[in-house]
C-alpha cells in the first residue's frame, strides 16, 4: 500500500536525462513505483495531482556549516524551503566532532558550529543527540582538519610531532569508522594555516581505506589560486583519495576570469584519471568570520570597501551596512573601523560579507560538468546573513537556468542531486528510482524563485509545492509541518541508528 502518488508529474529523476510524464508512488519511507501505479493508497495516504509541476530528487547541499544548526534549528527551515533534504556539514576543516565535552569547540571554531551542546565526543554520540531532537532534513559528516588539530595541539602553531600525527590521525579513522564521508580541510583559517602540505596529506591518507573524500577551502583563493589548487591536487593524489575543491572562485577583481584556468587545470587532472570534483555558491559575495580576512598591524581599506556586516554582537546597529557608509557617517577611516569592530568585546566574532567575486565566474563555475552547488550558508539567524543560506537552490533553478540558460533543468536537477549523492556516498539517494529513499521536491520550474536578498535575506523561496523527507511530508505549500523524519548519514551505508 501506498503513503503517497504523485500523479501526472513531469518526473526529472536526478540522473540528467529528460523529463517525461507519469506517477510515482512512495511507500515506508522508500520511493515504490515510478512510471505507473499499481499497489492501492492506504487508508491515511495522500494522492497528489500536480499536472505541470516538475518532482524530482531531494536537493542535496555539498556545502552546509549546518553542525551545530541540527540542534539550535533542527526545523532547518532555511534548507528544506529549498527543496534541500540532505546537507553535507563539517565543511572548512571545521567539524561537530571529534569533540572534548571539557573544552569550548564553538570558540575553536570562531563560531561556525555555534549551537552544539552536549556530551558527545565522536560521531556516534553526534548522530545519537541530533537524532533525539528529531531534524526535519538528512546531514552527512566531514571530520575536519581544524577540529582535530585544535583538540590534540591546541592553538599550536609548530609541525606535529609524531605522538600528536597519531593521536590526530586515529581521530580521522574513528570519525570515517562510523560513517564520515571524508576529511576536510580549511586552510585559511587557524589552526590549519600553520599546517604544511606534509600534515595535511598524512592525514587525508586516512581517507583512502575508506574510499572516502578530502573537501578542501584551499590554502588560497585569489593571488594564488591556481597555486593552491596545484597543493589540492598533489595531497589527494599523495593520499590516494578524492579530491572535492569547496566553493570554487577567484576571489579579488585582480584575479577574476582565473576560474577558467583554475578548471582546465582539474579538467586535466581528470583526463589523467585523478578524481575530482568541485561546488560553487551562486553569488558574488563570500562571508565569513570577519577576523579571519584582516590583518589588524595593516588593514587592506581596499577589502574593507567591499566589506557588509552581517552580524555583529559588538555593533548591532551596524548589522546589513556596508563599512564605507558607517565610515562616511562616523567620519573615520575604513582603518580605524574595522580596527573599532575587530577589537570591542565579542568584535572578532562578527560575521561579514565581502563582495569578492565575478559574476562571470559565477557563470563559468556553474557550467563545468563536475560542478555541484553548496550554499556554504552559515547558520545564524540574527543580524542580516548571506542570502545563501535562503536562497542558493532556488536562485540556481530560477536565474542561472530558467533566465540566463547557463545549465538545462535536467542538468542542474543532476548536479544537485545524483552527482552530489554518488560522490559523497549517500547510497540509494539523490535519485528517482523504486528501492530509494523517498527524499522529494515537487516545484514549478517557471516559478520558482530566490527571494533570499542582502537586505531580507531570510526570505523563503517560492514555486516549490512540496518537499517529502524519508517519505514523510516535510514541506508543503510555505508550511513546515514539523515531522522531523531526517536521519544521519553514513557513508555508503544507511542512516545511523542509535
Ligand atoms: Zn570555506
Ligand atoms: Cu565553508
């Protein structure tokens, strides 16, 4: 007996091949028939006549800081609105887990897991306390880099000895041991800008066992891109395992237009059978911890005039303002500025938006057939956040295919969903097939669209009907019916049970 049948829907089954018309059926969580319907509707089914509207697979974010959002959001309201149903976390090198109750990882981590609480120390107890407060979407694990250097070496800034190599290596096994997808790395940040390629290989080597992935913000993204990218390719290939590049780009005007050569340099990885592939936020401003972006002995006025707070504790009244009007109010320098809010109390915690990048790229990026789409949105909700924690989905389905016809439909549906699962090991998932996972998006292609801005940037989306988790209704019409039937993901196994 059936839960649920689509009936009549344009079926885009995430492989990339064209659409056609017909029914689908979902029973126990798992989708049953596709094409045409014969088990019977259950007593408490649904069926769903959507004549025009487009299903396909639940959209699967490569790119989430959602660790500590599965506790503090577990409604995760900003990414099923999308239509996403699983999302990637432990991006950047920073991860829930390995974790030491005693010790402060959120602080660690600069605010980016900001919502764990808890007693847990590795994945396993991870799972078990997201899973208690029943998420609304599906989350697979990174191990990151940053995580495990700061619990066994703390803020060091010297090489490994071979005790503490070790100590950090058997964290990356454990946290791949139970279900991590991969290791990632974040090389701009602390501590893993004090890490040399060395460390960084003979840890992503734990990986390759596995058959897992490294996922890496590269050492660098503007002046020395393509260098960074050389780094990329040689640690994964000293280490045996798969290179995925984070949020690619060329970030400052200087560097606009590298992407292209930053791409053939992969392509040719690829042609001599090095496997990799790569994701891209749909936007030409990054965010992040503003602190982690300037020098404070000798401030770059020229980042700071592309510069926006998104969040700030030390300023609230400077949250959705660009650095060069609250100067211009103030009358001081841009300088003087970034000093005044870097040094206030809780200042190097104020998150930022730098608009770095080329729309160009933008373009560019989203046309590479091993491209994938990570909204890197970060999860936190005061202030005036990137828009792409709202918006990232929607805006690559309504503007970069329906309006600029950068990528067709069945692609895009392909490079969020079955691409994305297949790399990082979401079996039975990200596509239509009877024996999947019932994850869904019911949409109207025509319609949908990011309403996500700089200046209202928690704004839902529009044109998605419905969105269906492990078979149950998580989304429909604009209204979160709070189900809560995510699960968490083991790597090429099923999802976790406590
Ligand atoms: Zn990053
Ligand atoms: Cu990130």
């Amino acid at each position: 007996m059936n839960d649920l049948i689509f009936r009549q829907v344009r079926i885009l089954d995430g492989s990339g091949g064209p659409e056609w018309v017909g029914d689908v059926s979902v029973s126990d969580g798992r989708i049953n028939e596709v094409g045409t319907v014969r088990d019977g509707l259950a007593p408490q089914g649904r069926e769903i006549v959507a004549k025009g509207a487009v299903l396909c697979p639940g959209l699967i974010d490569t790119h989430a800081h959602d660790d500590g959002a599965f506790f503090r959001h577990p409604g995760m309201e900003f990414k099923l609105s999308q239509g996403v149903t699983t999302v990637v976390s432990g991006n950047c090198g920073f991860s829930a887990i390995p974790a030491d109750p005693s010790k402060d990882s959120v602080a660690a981590s600069g605010g980016i897991l900001a919502g764990l609480e808890g007693e847990f120390t590795d994945l396993n107890g991870y799972y078990a306390a997201a899973l208690a407060r029943n998420p609304a979407i599906n989350n697979m694990m990174l191990v990151g880099h940053n995580t495990v250097r700061s619990l066994v070496m703390g803020e060091s800034k010297q090489a490994p000895n071979d005790v503490q190599m070790r100590e950090m290596q058997a964290h990356v096994t454990r946290a791949l041991e139970q279900g991590a997808c991969g290791f990632s790395s974040g090389l701009i940040y602390r501590p893993g800008r004090y890490s040399d390629t060395d460390e960084v290989t003979e840890l992503a080597k734990m990986a390759a066992p596995f058959d897992a992935l490294y996922t890496t913000h590269m050492r660098n993204e503007g002046d020395k891109l393509l260098e960074a990218v050389e780094e990329s390719l040689q640690i994964a290939r000293d280490s045996g395992v798969h290179l995925h590049i984070s949020h690619h780009k060329a970030a400052g005007k200087g560097n606009w237009g590298k992407v292209q050569q930053s791409l053939n340099r992969v392509d040719e990885a690829l042609r001599q059978g090095q496997p990799v592939t790569l994701d891209v936020y749909p936007y030409t401003a990054g965010s992040g911890r503003m602190i982690e972006y300037f020098n404070l002995d000798r401030v770059s006025e020229d980042l700071a005039e592309v510069v926006r707070i998104a969040s700030c504790k030390a300023f609230r009244e400077y949250e959705g303002r660009m650095l060069v009007d609250i100067a211009a109010e103030e009358n001081i320098s841009l300088t003087d500025l970034v000093i005044k809010i870097l040094t206030a109390p809780f200042g190097d915690r104020t998150l930022c938006i730098h608009f770095i990048i080329d729309e160009a790229d933008v373009e560019t990026n989203l046309a590479h057939a091993d491209m994938m789409v990570g909204s890197d949105g970060i999860p936190d909700l005061r202030g005036k956040p990137h828009p792409r924690l709202f918006g990232t989905f929607p805006k690559v389905l309504g503007y970069y295919v329906r309006e600029r016809g950068v990528l067709s439909l069945a692609e895009a549906v392909r490079r969020m969903t079955s691409l994305s699962a297949k790399t990082f090991g979401l079996s039975q998932r990200g596509e239509i097939k009877p024996g999947y996972y019932a994850d869904l998006m019911l949409f109207r292609p025509d319609d949908i669209v990011d309403q996500a801005t700089y200046d209202e940037p928690k704004t839902e989306a529009a044109g998605i009907d419905m969105v269906v988790v492990n078979g149950q209704i998580a989304l429909e019409a604009g209204q979160h019916s709070g189900v809560g039937s995510g699960q968490m993901l083991q790597f090429r196994k099923g999802a976790f049970r406590s």
